[in-house]
C-alpha cells in the first residue's frame, strides 16, 4: 500500500543510488545487518516524500505492511542508525525518519543539504 500525497503525483521521482544499495546487500552478508533491514529500508524509502526526504511513517505502519511487528522494525531501524543509513529527526515540531542522501537523494537541493546536514549532527 503506497500512500498518494500532491507531492508524489506531481514529481515521483527521488535518486536512489545503487552504489549504497549494493554495501546493503554487502552488509547482510557480513552479518552487520539482516535481510529484514533491507525490506525495511526499502519500504522507508518508498514512503520518503520526494522533494524534502522525510518519511513521516510509524513503525507500526510500516510493520503492518511488511507483516512484522513494530518491536521487528524498531530493531531493524536501530541497526540501520548503526549504519548511518537511517535517522531519526527532531525538526522545529516534526518527528520524522531520513534516509542518509548519500543513499536517497531528495529532489531539492535545499533538503539534500538539510538530510546532509541532519547526518552530521548524529
């Protein structure tokens, strides 16, 4: 189920870069991170809207529609933070996750440079 927003009808399009989805896949082999952290991963970035980066999505949605529990997610997006590819964000009076621009790259290039930004503060 994938949420429909203004946004994502008038521009869809987000860069995903394959490069980083490869250290993923490398990463699950190591054992660093698990094959549900890809799924999550993915699905965070399917909800990521397109021009600003912000995944504004529960763990319990997100577990509902990966047929996990919210407790599954939490661990795997606690193991996505370990791996700087995941974050979650205070900003003003929003609560939301990013995905790493070096991975998931916003339309705009102010809010490639306030993901960034968000990256080093952590």
């Amino acid at each position: 189920f994938m949420r429909t927003t203004k946004a994502s009808i008038t521009n869809p399009w987000m860069s995903l870069y394959l490069k980083d989805v490869a250290a993923v896949t490398a990463k699950i082999c190591t054992r660093e991170l698990q094959p549900m952290d890809a799924a999550v991963l993915l699905a965070l970035a399917g909800e990521a809207d397109w021009s600003t980066g912000r995944v504004n999505v529960t763990s319990k949605d997100l577990g509902e529609r990966l047929g996990m529990s919210s407790a599954q997610v939490r661990a795997c997006i606690s193991r996505l933070k370990k791996q700087h590819l995941v974050r979650w964000v205070k900003h003003k009076t929003s609560l939301f996750y990013a995905i790493n621009r070096w991975v998931l790259k916003p339309a705009t290039p102010q809010s490639c440079n306030f993901i960034e930004q968000c990256f080093r503060e952590a």
